[in-house]
C-alpha cells in the first residue's frame, strides 16, 4: 500500500460520517490440540475455490496460523454487523470442515513464536526484514474498527481527542493472560508484546492538523523510514486509504457477544469526538506520557484495577470504565441507535479467576476457544 496523501485528502473529503468497518482476527487451531497450525493459506485458497464472498473477505496477517475477516464497508453499524456475521458463518464452516478451530484470544497461550511461519507476502517480507525479532516475536490477535470521518482536519482532531480514551478501550477489551506457556501476570500481554514493542505505535502524539500528520507521514517518506503507510502502526490514525479514523488497541474478543459491544463503543466514542469537534466542545489535550501511564494501567490489571481521571488527578475503579464511556456517549448513541451491553467480567477476568483457582492452562484456553465457536456462530444464525 503505496503512500498518496493528495489522494487521502480526497478520500477524507468524499467520506460519508459513522460508516463502519470491522476486521477480526482469529488464531487458526487445531481442532483436538488447540496448537497454532499454519493453515492459512488452505484456507483461502478453499474460499477462493468455492465461497467467492468469503475469499473476498478474508486476509493474512503476520503468520501462517492467523486469519482475519473483514466487513468492508457498512453504511452504519447494523449494516457492518449482518455483513461481519455473515462472514463469521461462512468462515467457522470453512474451519470446521477441515478439522481447524479458530481462537479469539489477544495471544495463544503456549505456541513458540520461533517456530511460527511468516506468510509469503511483499508486505510481510517487509515487515520481518526491517523489525526482525519485534516482527517474529508478533504472534498476536486482535480487533480493528474503521469509522468513516469526513474531512481530513476533522478526522485528525478525532484522532487527538481520542487518544485519552484508548487505555479505557483496552482496559474494557483485555483478553490475553498468557504467553510463551505461562502467566503473564498480565491482562493485556499482547499490548505488552505489539504495542510496545513495535515503532510507531501505541499512543501517538497529538497533530491538530491534517498538515502536521501529513508533515509527519513526509518526515518518514524522506528518511526512508517506511514505504507504505500501513507501516505507521499507532493505536488510533486516520487511514489514508479508506477515509475513516482506525481504532486498533482492542484484544480479540472471545465471544461474539463482546466484540459486538465493543465495536459499537467504538463507534459511538468516534462519532461523539466528531460531534464534539464540530461543536467545539472544549478539550483538554493531555501529554502522552500521562496517557501512558494509564495505557500500562490497562496492559497490567485491566478492568480490575485502577485508571487516572487526568482532569481530576485521581484514581477510579477500571471497572467504571464501560459506564464513562456510555455516559459520555449517551447523545451520539441516542441518535444513531447504539446500546451496547458488557459481560460482568471480560475475557482476561475470566480467565484470571480460573487461573487463581488452579485451572490448567490447557483447560482456560479449551474454554475460551468453546466460548468462541458456540458464539459466533450463534450470532450468525441468529442474524
């Protein structure tokens, strides 16, 4: 994917507000071993022998044993839902029939990233040629959301006013306590492992203008920096091909039911900074540093530990998280229809507890890879 910023600008200016994308990444498994196994490419190229809608929607990522499953564009979220379910349905079909599991955790638990294989694309040759360990040591997954934004200033100062509200996505979403065969003693290890591993990534700096980020994106072009842009991995950028702001800080969810729930947050927190940009509703811009100080808070305790209200410089329960979020949300939400609802406990709760109660990793992960396929589904049938 080449860099064309005159071109982004176009897109931004054509682009219709709050359509909505979403991407979903899934771990591919063997179906009795739960082991990651490469089989990504059968299973595209089985798409592509006999289900074209699907082979159109599905992507390689990193490694062999990953598969993610795009939406494309949906004209709101109900449009982008029915269109993912469906892909969903046809896809876990697909795995089944070939004896392949597919897992919705942030990491596989016990798979040896030294023995994964890198897909054979320009692109991912790219990658592990210029990070090298930080590419292989990627063996992670996750979910993306595209929010179409109109205007190339307005959807980088949505960007800006999001960037304190990414530690409260990931704290909501944290679904990966383990890696390499053990207890992270994390919530959020692939976090720990992308986010803050790879260049370009995790919280980015505040722009304010779409010439600044353009600046930015030129600065990188001229060192030879990167040579497309999706090298620029932030946690939330403007994406120059589809004209919307891309939310990209979540773990893969376990069941349906919460990816679902965090996707419409998603959406409801980006079409609420673009209604208060347009309404210039004050904001106060803080310095990524404070900011990552709560994104670490979110990486090690999740939803149960503690946040930062910057504003009030004190500390509130993680768990209060979903609620701010819903409350500051509420008018935008009103409008285009959205009410998500959150599991008691999420992915990295539910584990943790059966972790704290002696479980065998084998076992937690069984379950989450259970909760995964009667989810999805579900949800697809029950579209």
């Amino acid at each position: 994917m080449t860099i064309d910023a005159d071109r982004a600008a176009e897109g931004f200016a054509d682009a219709t507000d709050f359509t909505v994308g979403i991407e979903e990444e899934f771990a591919v498994l063997d179906a009795r071993t739960l082991d990651l196994v490469p089989r990504f490419e059968e299973l595209r190229d089985t798409a592509a022998a006999g289900d074209p809608l699907l082979s159109e929607a599905i992507a390689g990522e990193l490694i062999s044993s990953e598969i993610e499953i795009r939406s494309g564009r949906g004209e709101d979220l109900a449009d982008a839902l029915v269109r993912q379910r469906e892909l969903r349905q046809r896809l876990f079909a697909l795995a089944a029939g070939r004896g392949i599991a597919l897992g919705a955790t942030g990491t596989h638990p016990w798979a040896d990233y030294r023995e994964q294989h890198n897909i054979d694309t320009e692109h991912y040759r790219r990658v592990v040629d210029g990070l090298q360990y930080v590419a292989r040591r990627n063996n992670t997954f996750s979910l993306h959301v595209h929010v179409g934004v109109r205007g190339t200033d307005r959807a980088v100062r949505v960007c800006d006013r999001l960037r304190p509200i990414l530690p409260l996505l990931l704290s909501i979403s944290a679904n990966s306590p383990y890696v390499d065969a053990r207890d992270s003693g994390l919530h959020s290890a692939r976090s720990q492992i992308f986010t803050k591993s790879f260049p370009r990534c995790g919280i980015p700096d505040a722009f304010g203008t779409w010439a600044a980020y353009r600046d930015y994106i030129e600065f990188l072009m001229r060192t030879n920096s990167i040579v497309e842009y999706t090298q620029v991995w932030w946690s939330i950028r403007p994406h120059f091909s589809f004209g919307t702001v891309e939310v990209r800080i979540c773990d893969a969810q376990s069941t349906a039911q919460e990816a679902e729930a965090l996707t419409a947050l998603i959406v409801a927190s980006v079409a609420q900074a673009a209604r208060d940009e347009d309404e210039q509703v004050p904001f106060a811009d803080p310095p990524r540093r404070l900011i990552e100080e709560n994104f670490w808070r979110a990486i090690r305790r999740g939803q149960d530990g503690s946040l930062i209200d910057l504003d009030r410089v004190e500390e509130y329960p993680a768990a209060a998280a979903p609620e701010r979020l819903l409350q500051w949300t509420a008018p935008v939400r009103a409008e285009l229809g959205i009410d998500p609802v959150f599991p008691v406990a999420n992915g990295a709760q539910r584990q943790r507890r059966a972790i704290e109660a002696g479980e065998d990793m084998r076992d937690v992960y069984a379950v989450a890879v259970k909760e995964t396929r009667e989810t999805y589904v579900q949800e697809a049938k029950a579209a």
